[in-house]
C-alpha cells in the first residue's frame, strides 16, 4: 500500500516528467507539502478542509508572507487533485480553500530619458581593461539591447544558443519555462548588434560552447555576471532605481502595451502559459486595458519610439 511518503515522491515525480516544472518550482511544492506533513502529523492522504484551514491559519500566526502561503496553497491544491486522478481520493480537501495571491509588486519601468541613458552607457562600455577589452563591450551592447527587444527572461537571454539565432530573419528560439520553446522576433538594430559581436567578438573568446554570450575565458555567462554587468551600467547612466534584468523585461512589455498590442500577442511573446499573469503588466496602462481586453485581436502593434 503507498502511503502519503511515497505519494509525495510519486507526485514530485509527476511535476519532473509530466509537468516538465523548474527545479525551483519542484523543489519550493515539496518543502511546502513536507511542512504540511510536519503539521499533520499523519498520512497526507488524510488530511481535511478543517486540517488545511487549521494550517492556513498557523502560518498567519507566524506572519508568513502572504506570497508564501499562496505558493504552499497552490502546491496543496496540486497535489490533492493528482491524488484525485490517481483515483487515491474521492475528495478534495482543497477545494474551498481559496489561493488569495497579493497583487505583484511590480519593477518601475524605465522613463523614456532613463532607457535613453542607460542605452548611451551601453553604447560607450563599461572601462574593461586588457585584449577583450572591446569584445566584451560589444557583447554587453548586444546582450543588453537584445533583453530590452525580446523581453525575454534573463534565464532565458544567457542559454540562447548561436543555433538558435537568426540574424537574417530576425527571431530566436529560446527555451522558456516547463521546457516551452518559443519564437521571440527582434528589431533590426538588436540584429546589426549581434551580428558585430558573432563576427567581431565571440570568435576571440575561443569556446567550443554553442550558447550565445560567453566570457571571456570561453565559459557561458552566467545570470549573476549579467545582472552584475546591468548594474554597472546602470550605475554609469546615473539612473537611482535598482535595476535588475526584469526590469527590461517589463519596461518591453509596458511599452509594446502602450503602443496598442493586445494581450494574446504580449503573452506569446513573454512566454506565459497564462494569460492573468500577462495582465499583471497592463496595471502601468489602464488606458489600454479595457480595449485590449475587449477585442482579443492583433491590431500590429509596434513598439513606436
């Protein structure tokens, strides 16, 4: 007979392959559904709706983040409505359990003046020193003004791979989350900009990688020497805000949402599997949001600059 351990495992198993979750993801759900256990104190197939309130309000108690408790629901949820297609329960114990997700505080977009000069310092360069000296530069231009083109993750930008490039046409193919690959399009000046760095920089690197943007020492770089870098140039630009990768992102998102896009075509390109998390960017364009929302259609919107 499989007990509750055994069904965490199974379930655990299930967001690996089926689901194809990120390691955070499985990782987060299975201390979530362990604390429960730990609660419990009995098989997790047990458990009822008064157990789950019981617990609701235990992590209240202990001022838990109201973000936290609405991961720990969701992962609750998931896991008793597999144990229900596994047919191992008739019941949901969740199901009046109410996931109340706090609106997300989202990053400030960049002002016009602001993405202005951080471009200027993109295009001077941080003051490397040494033979890479100009490579490197050439590689924070186009890295940084392929994130701000595509909106795409910071995860997503630095596993890019040069196969996955098309200069010619114009789009990458990256790899989203759950293993979701996209087509993400780009403007020509992000284009002009990886081509300089594919053909005048990435060679002196001399790397057998296949990924896109590299180190100096050959090595892919990673989301911490990006974001390292952006602060850098963030710092030259003289601009106070804390700018992260996801800034970018939702600086891309919030104007192409200005311009006219709709919804369904913003969702597509930022890669969300839902489209309530893309309306968390029209908070910043309420002007556009009931017509958007409204007709659902592509009206070729452009980022007009």
């Amino acid at each position: 007979m499989t007990n509750g351990t055994d069904w965490l495992r199974i379930f655990v198993d299930h967001l690996k392959v089926d689901q194809g979750s990120s390691i955070h993801t499985i990782n987060a759900y299975t201390r979530d559904l362990k604390q429960f256990a730990e609660f419990l104190s009995a098989d997790l197939k047990s458990a009822t709706e008064s157990d789950l309130e019981r617990f609701m309000s235990m992590l209240k108690k202990r001022e838990q983040k109201p973000t936290s408790i609405a991961r720990k629901i969701s992962a609750l949820k998931q896991f008793y409505r597999f144990l229900i297609l596994e047919n191992e329960l008739k019941e949901d114990p969740t199901l009046f359990i109410e996931a109340r997700v706090p609106s997300r505080n989202l990053p400030k977009p960049l002002d016009p003046n602001a993405l202005v000069q951080l471009l200027k310092a993109v295009d001077e360069g941080l003051d490397y020193s040494g033979k890479f000296a100009e490579d490197l530069k050439l590689r924070d231009r186009a890295m940084v003004y392929l994130l701000y083109a595509t909106g795409v993750r910071v995860s997503e930008l630095i596993s890019i791979s040069v196969s996955n490039t098309d200069i010619e046409a114009g789009y990458l193919k990256v790899m989203g989350k759950r293993s979701k690959e996209r087509i993400v399009p780009f403007a020509p000046i992000a284009g002009e900009l990886l081509y300089h760095y594919l053909t005048d920089a990435r060679p002196n690197f001399q790397t057998e990688s296949d990924v896109l943007f590299i180190g100096q020492t050959g090595e892919p770089l990673t989301r911490q020497a990006f974001w390292k870098t952006l602060k850098k140039l963030a710092m030259k630009a003289g601009i106070p805000q804390n700018l992260h990768p996801h800034v970018l992102r939702h600086t891309f998102a919030t104007d192409l949402l200005k311009s006219g896009m709709n919804l369904r075509s913003l969702q597509m390109l930022l890669g969300h599997s839902d489209l309530q998390t893309t309306q968390i960017y029209t908070q910043v364009a309420p002007e556009k949001l009931a017509e958007v929302v409204r007709k659902y259609h592509p009206r070729g919107g452009r980022k007009q600059k």
